[in-house]
C-alpha cells in the first residue's frame, strides 16, 4: 500500500563539524516524533524504515536520523576513533533537541 504523506522532506544539519540527515514523515506535524536512531558504522537502514513503517506516520512524526558513519553521513573522513559511544549520545541529544 501506498502512503501519502502531508508532510514528507529531507533535512540536513551540522553538529560539531558534521553533516547529518534527517528525514521527516508525517500527517500532522504535532503528533509525537519517533526518532528512529538507525544506521551504525557503515549501515543505513532508514529505506527500510520508510518502507515498512510508514503507517506509524499517521499518529506520529516520524524522523530517519542518519547516524555519524552511515547512511548519507557516511565519510571516509571519519576516523575510527571518532565514532564513540559518547559522541553518539551527545550528537542523539542535540539532534533530538533541534526536531
């Protein structure tokens, strides 16, 4: 089945030097938001998501989050060493404050 969606669009941000993506379905804006903190090193799972999720869209907001390292937010750039658990709960605490 085929959703449409009142709102639908794709969002790029930038916390402490990098790129992340986020994308915004939903059929009214003040539902509560699910934040899906997909992806890992290497991973996106946001299709997936968007696939098979899509009728939560009409009782919440739902936002795809690309994580540092996957997705669209992947950058060879991206050492190692930055991809800590510490860094993934500052930028989850910053991106869920901007949404």
């Amino acid at each position: 089945m085929k959703f449409v969606y009142k709102y639908d669009s794709a969002e790029k941000i930038h916390i402490a030097d990098t790129n992340y993506y986020l994308r915004f379905r939903s059929q009214d804006l003040s539902n509560p938001v699910v934040l899906f903190l997909h992806g890992g090193c290497g991973a996106a799972d946001r299709p997936f998501v968007i696939k098979w999720n899509s009728a939560l869209a009409e009782y919440c907001t739902m936002v795809c989050w690309d994580q540092r390292g996957a997705g669209l937010a992947y950058s060879r750039k991206t050492a190692k060493n930055e991809i800590l658990t510490k860094s993934f709960i500052s930028t989850t605490f910053t991106v869920s404050l901007s949404i």
